[in-house]
C-alpha cells in the first residue's frame, strides 16, 4: 500500500491558505528569534555588556562606521570580547546548530526512519579518530592550525567512504537497512580505533582534550575556523531547498519515487555524499553534539507534519536558536569553567526524545 505524505494543512482552499499563514508567521517568528538570540546572547558572560554597546561595536565591525565615543569604546576590552570572543562563537553555534538538524532532516528522509541523525552513519566515530590522531599524535600538524579540523575531517569522510562502499556493493545494495547496519559496524570499529590511540597515549593533557573535543564544544570558534562550515551550510541549505520535491519522495519508498520521475538509489547516495561533507565540516569546528539532528525535525514535524518544504527551512532556523542557547548554557553554567556543550543537549534531548516516544505515535506518513 502507498503512503502519503502527511501534513498539518487543512483540507480545501482556505485551508491552505490559513497553513500558508501559519507558515510565513512561524517563519518569520523564528528568523526574528534567531536574530534577538544572537545580539542577546552576546550580552551574557562573565562580564555583563549592554546592549547598546554591542550594536555601536557590530555596527563598526560589519559597517565601518566610527564616531568619536566609538573611538574610545573599540579601544576598551569589551570591544575586543564582543567582536573576537563571543560574536564569531555565536555565529558559529548558529551555524553548527543550522547545520546539524538540517543534515538530521534529510538523513531522516533519505533512510526514511524519524530515528536517524547525522551520526548513525558512523561519521562522528570517523571524526573523533581523526581528531585523536591530531591532538594525541601530532599526525595532521602539516596542517597548522587547522590540523585538529582537517583531521576531524579527513576522518568523518574515510568513514563515510567505507560505509557508501559496504552498504552499496553486493546483494541488497542500496537497501536502507543495510545503510544503517554498515554505520553501526563503521562507528563500532572507528570507536575501537579511537579507544585504542587514547588507551596507549602518555600524554594525559592530550587524553582530557580529546575527551573534551568528543563532547562537543565551540571554545575554539574564531573568525578564521567560522567561514568554512558557514560556507557548508549555507550551500547545503541552497542545495536541499531546490529538492524539497525529491525528499517528499523518497519518503514514499523507491518504487513510488520512480513513478514520480526521482531516481531514489542515486539521490540517496548523492544527499548521503552531501550529508556526510557538511557533518564532517561542523564536526570538525565543534567536536561531536549529539540530539540535536535528531530532535529538532521531530519539534518542526510535530507541528508542520513531514512536508519538507517546510520542515527544511524551520528546522535550520530552530536548530540555530536552540544550539546559541545550549552554548550559552554550556558557558554559565559552571561560572569559570565551562561544561561541554554536548552534556547540555544531551540533558536536554535525552528527556525530550524519551517524552516524544513515550506520548506522541506519528512518524513518516501518519501524525
């Protein structure tokens, strides 16, 4: 039997059109959010700095613009704390936190299980050995002071290679199934390496960094690490937002996909080469957070159904609001030291994922 796509929208054409309401408002909503969590979360630290001069400090950051008490105000540390500390780290976490959940919503559409996220294909396992390497072994230190993120990198793609080359060769190739077996297997073997290299290291400052790096954190965020996943994201976004039409496809299951002209084997492998760049890209600025690709599709489908010409868009903007707050918890909550920022969404999510299964039974075709 063939599976529709389910939406929130009303039937007839006033119900479309209260849905299409409904949709620009939350949209607009959230950028606005998204918008006010950035300047807001910029203000909050363990030095307090007011609004204001966060505006005059960004306005002649990204403007130009100067005037005599600004002068004397980007002379001051808080200029130095707002432009090189917390504003390329709030960007970042949007941009990670954009990036993860839009990564989480295709992935969940091309494997068509609402359980599925950005790591269920072994790609951070894949990460944090190449990480590990960099930061136990010096192995990538050719690279400067990008070694850590090339590493990082460089691992989330060998692992993505091996799982592509496993679960699409032989019998069942293609069969999402055995996509997912073949990432279990990858991540287990990937997590045995990694144990394996901090288990033999005698460095032990170098073991708490990799522990650290592994729960996800954005203490190393900097103008110069901010344009490459920023540059990922913003392509992948472009890219997904012209296949809205084949996503809703492959939802339906390949037969049903190519009655409807979407070749289903070549575009999962093509989202899933996508996917996989991107996770590796953010993975490599912000070590591995979990749950957040996992939940906030879920939060969008709960309200707006599976129909990804809208769950694409807000689940971005919802993921990059949810992760500047996360980060700004991850910063306060210990006052001097900071917590990892995947404790926080794991804290957060782990509850949140638990209530959903327990209380709400809608997954892909049904509410």
């Amino acid at each position: 039997m063939t599976k529709t796509i389910a939406t929130a929208e009303p039937s007839g054409s006033d119900g479309r059109a209260v849905t299409a309401i409904r949709f620009g408002g939350t949209l607009l909503i959230l950028a606005a959010g998204l918008f006010a969590s950035i300047i807001w979360s910029i203000t909050l630290g363990p030095v307090n700095i007011g609004v204001d001069t966060i505006w005059r400090v960004l306005f002649h950051g990204i403007f130009g613009a100067n005037d005599p008490e600004t002068a004397d105000l980007l002379a001051s540390p808080r200029a130095e704390i707002i432009w090189n500390i917390r504003f390329p780290r709030v960007l970042m976490a949007a941009v990670v936190g954009a990036g993860l959940a839009l990564c989480g919503t295709v992935m969940q559409a091309v494997v068509r299980n609402p359980l599925a996220n950005p790591y269920i294909l072994g790609i951070s396992s894949g990460a944090a050995f190449g990480a590990t390497l960099s930061i136990i072994l010096g192995t990538f230190g050719i690279f400067g002071l990008y070694g850590l993120s090339f590493g990082a990198f460089a691992g989330a793609m060998l692992a993505s290679v091996l799982v592509f080359s496993i679960a699409f060769s032989g019998e069942g190739s293609g069969n999402t199934v055995k996509l997912l077996l073949a990432g279990m297997a990858i991540s287990a073997v990937f997590g045995a390496f990694t144990s394996l290299v901090i288990y033999l290291a005698p460095d032990s400052e170098g073991i708490r960094s990799v522990a650290f790096w592994t729960m996800g954190g954005l203490t190393a965020s900097s103008w110069t690490l901010l344009p490459i996943p920023a540059i990922c994201v913003g392509l992948g976004l472009l890219i997904f937002l012209t296949q809205l039409r084949a996503l809703n496809a492959l939802l339906l299951g390949d037969e049903t996909a190519l009655t409807l002209g979407v070749d289903a084997v070549f575009l999962r492998k093509l989202y899933l080469l996508l996917v996989s760049a991107i996770t590796g890209a953010l993975v490599a600025v912000s070590g591995t957070i979990g749950f957040v690709g996992l939940i906030i599709p879920h939060v969008v489908r709960m309200f707006f159904g599976v129909d990804h010409r809208k769950v694409v868009i807000l689940s971005a903007l919802l993921g990059a609001i949810f992760l500047i707050w996360c980060d700004v918890v991850a910063r306060l909550i210990l006052g001097n030291q900071e917590m990892p920022i995947g404790i926080i969404t794991a804290v957060l999510g782990g509850p949140f994922f638990i209530w959903l299964l327990l209380t709400k039974s809608y997954g892909f075709g049904e509410r």
